[in-house]
C-alpha cells in the first residue's frame, strides 16, 4: 500500500478487515475507542482509516462507530426492555447518556424512548 493513498481494492480490503474489527471484535464497545487506536489495530495509517472508512461508507468514522454502537444499544433495548437508558448507553460504548440520546436521535430521528414506544407498536 502506498503511504496515504488506497486503490479500490485495497480500499476494500482494509474495510473489509475494519468491519470484522467492528463486528467480531465489538471494539466499538471501548467508549474511548478513537481513529487511531483502530487504525493502529490495522496497521494503517490514520489517514488511511479516514479516507477508506468515508470512501466504503460515505459516513466519518466517528459516525461509522456511533453506527454499531446504536445499533448494539438497540439490541439491547429489544432484548432487555426493563434495562435503564442511562446502562444501556454504557453497554453500547457512550461515555454518558446525553451523547447518547444526542447520537440516537441523529441516527435513528427518534428519541430511545420513542424509538422503544415504536417497537412495541409494531409488534
């Protein structure tokens, strides 16, 4: 690999080891999980991170991660509904509840409590 730039099928591949980093690895988890900690996992650079993360998924990886951690946090509330919203942040790698709530919303456009309310309306 060249020191910054990825062809499409490095860029591939790299994303390929970063989503297997995020899915089997749950490091999103780490609520100090940062780019360099992932890109150093990897080998890349983090500039390297930045450009195939954006270029794979269009999304930042800041937003990338909030991505899993939502959906972990999800799961969570499907499966344990009794659980505290301020536990399940936790679980799913938020430093607090108000970042998490603030997340949420961005990603999902509801609240958790509402995205909850939702849920047991569909079903």
């Amino acid at each position: 690999m060249a020191e910054e730039e990825l062809d499409d099928q490095s860029s591939k591949q790299l994303m390929q080891r970063i989503t297997a980093l995020m899915q089997h690895g749950q490091v999103y988890l780490q609520s100090e999980l940062k780019l360099a900690d992932m890109a150093a996992m990897l080998g890349v650079t983090q500039q390297q991170m930045t450009r195939c993360v954006k270029q794979e998924t269009g999304l930042s990886f800041t937003l990338f991660a909030n991505r899993y951690r939502i959906d972990h946090a999800k799961r969570i509330m499907q499966e344990q509904p009794d659980t505290k919203l301020a536990s399940v942040a936790l679980a799913s790698g938020f430093t607090n509840e108000t970042s998490f709530f603030r997340v949420f919303k961005a990603i999902t456009g509801l609240t958790p409590k509402e995205w909850l309310i939702r849920q047991d309306a569909s079903q």
